[in-house]
C-alpha cells in the first residue's frame, strides 16, 4: 500500500496535527509565516477547539495557563460592534 498525502489550510494548524497524530496519522505543519514573534495579545479558545484539548488530555494544563473568557465582542470590518456576548 503506498503513502498518501493530504493538505488542509486551516486557521488552528497545531490542533489538527495533535488530533490527527492522536488518530495515528502522520502529518506536517507548513507555516506560511516568514518570521513569528510574541504581540502581546491573547488567543480566544473557541468550545470546539477547547474539547479537541481536553481528548488530548491536556485540560489540566489548559486550565492552569488559560484566562477564561469574560466577554467576547464581535466587530464588523469598520470596527462597528456587532454584537456582545457574556460568557
């Protein structure tokens, strides 16, 4: 049986090669990035991909390094608000 390759764009690449590798499936994470580094903001972890963490069995360490989130504000393109939601 040969070798078969797969490519997906995804904006969470990390979360699907645990999951896949956690499904016995070989991948690799091509960063399209030239150069990263730290902005100083924070990365909201929406409930779908927070259940993909804790079947990897990382729920510990999620709730220890996490800020769980207050409120999330969605904006439109001009910076209008259009909606809040309490979480």
């Amino acid at each position: 049986m040969g070798t078969s390759h797969a490519a997906a764009i995804t904006a969470s690449p990390w979360r699907a090669q645990l999951s896949l590798h956690a499904a016995g499936i070989e991948v690799r994470v091509v960063e399209a990035a030239r150069e990263l580094w730290a902005l100083g903001v924070g990365i909201n972890v929406l409930p779908h991909a927070t259940r993909e963490l804790v079947e990897l069995g990382l729920a510990d360490e999620l709730a220890a390094t996490g800020i769980p989130t207050m409120e999330l504000i969605s904006h439109d393109r001009f910076g209008s608000r259009i909606c809040v939601a309490g979480c």
